[in-house]
C-alpha cells in the first residue's frame, strides 16, 4: 500500500467475510492513504467485507451483487469470565462497525447496530437506497467486464454460518434513514468538542 499512496485505485471486493479486527485494519489502512480509493463489490461483500468497501471514496456494485451486515461474532472457549469479556469485545466491536455503516449510509449508529442485529442482506438496487454504495455498475458500455462471466468462481462461498444464506433467503431491509451522512459527523464533532 506504501508504493500506492497517492495514486487512485480500485479494489475488487468478493468476500464472505472475515476476522472483523483485521478487516477493520484494512478499512483503516484504505481510508487513511492518500489518492482516490473506489471500490467494486463484484459479487458478494458480506460481514466484515462489507465494512472494508465503506473505505472507498466511490463505491459501485456489480448487477447481482450482495452486501451483508451482521454483529460481530467469535468463537470463545473458557469460563463465565471469558466469555462475559468476549461478549463486551464484541459489543464494543460491533458499535465500531455500526459508525462506520452510518458515517457512509447516514442515520445513527443505533439505527445500523439494529440491522446488523437482524442480519440484514441487500441485493445491488437496495444496497444502494440503503445508502452504503453509489451506483450499480453499467456494463451496457462495455467497459467492464461482468462478473458473472468467467471462470465461474462467482458465488462458490459456504453461506450457511449465516442465519440466511444469501439475500434470496433473507427478509426485505428495512429501510429509512434518520439523518444524512454529513449531518450525522456534525453530530459526532459536536459530540466530541
């Protein structure tokens, strides 16, 4: 990334997910770097994959293409007190990553944390009215090349850790902002000044 810095870039997002501390490193390290940062979900940009495509300056999704958020979740081994502090780390990481959905989407963070309570899946044109990607690719120019076509990689993810396997299996999100992404940073600078 230190070779990048200042140039623009895109970045091809196609995850199911992962360590949500790590994703968030790479949300990080996209968001601090210098040069414009657009990002393409190509097909599938689900749990912490969806937080490391809030990083773009632009982001566009693939027709067909999938965002999910969810809390964060781990597995613990241990006793009463590990796991009482597990529960506290993922609390504290899921208010995390609910500011980060309403800082690109708009509305609160509490209006986000209950989405990702609900495991909310959105198809490409909701992902959009949910306010968390700006556009849906056109490929009708011919300047980009659809996912779909290929070597058929697409969507081979085991989605079944999941509760809904998919947006097809999933409820319609919910839908309504509360406030505009600039309105809610005026909100947190007044917060924290």
């Amino acid at each position: 990334m230190a070779a990048l810095d200042g140039r623009d870039i895109t970045v091809h997002v196609n995850s199911p997910g992962g360590d949500v501390f790590e994703g968030l490193a790479i949300y990080h390290t996209l968001k601090s770097r210098k040069g414009k940062t657009c990002v393409q979900v190509d097909s599938l940009a689900a749990s912490v994959a969806s937080v490391i495509a809030m990083a773009g300056d632009e982001i566009t999704i693939a027709p067909g293409g999938m965002m999910m958020i969810h809390d964060a979740w781990a597995i613990c081994v241990g006793n009463e007190q590990d796991m009482n502090e597990m529960g506290s780390l993922l609390g504290k990481a899921s208010a995390v990553l609910s500011g980060i959905y309403a800082a690109q989407g708009g509305g609160t963070p509490d209006h986000w944390r209950d989405l990702m309570r609900a495991e909310t899946w959105y198809s490409a044109s909701e992902a959009v009215e949910a306010g968390l990607v700006s556009s849906v690719l056109d490929y009708s120019t011919g300047e980009e090349e659809d996912p779909s076509e290929g070597d058929g990689s697409r969507n081979r993810f085991d989605l079944s850790m999941f509760n809904y396997a998919g947006r097809d299996n999933a409820p319609a999100p919910q839908t309504g902002v509360i406030l505009d992404p600039a309105e809610f940073r005026n909100l947190l600078k007044e917060a924290f000044t």
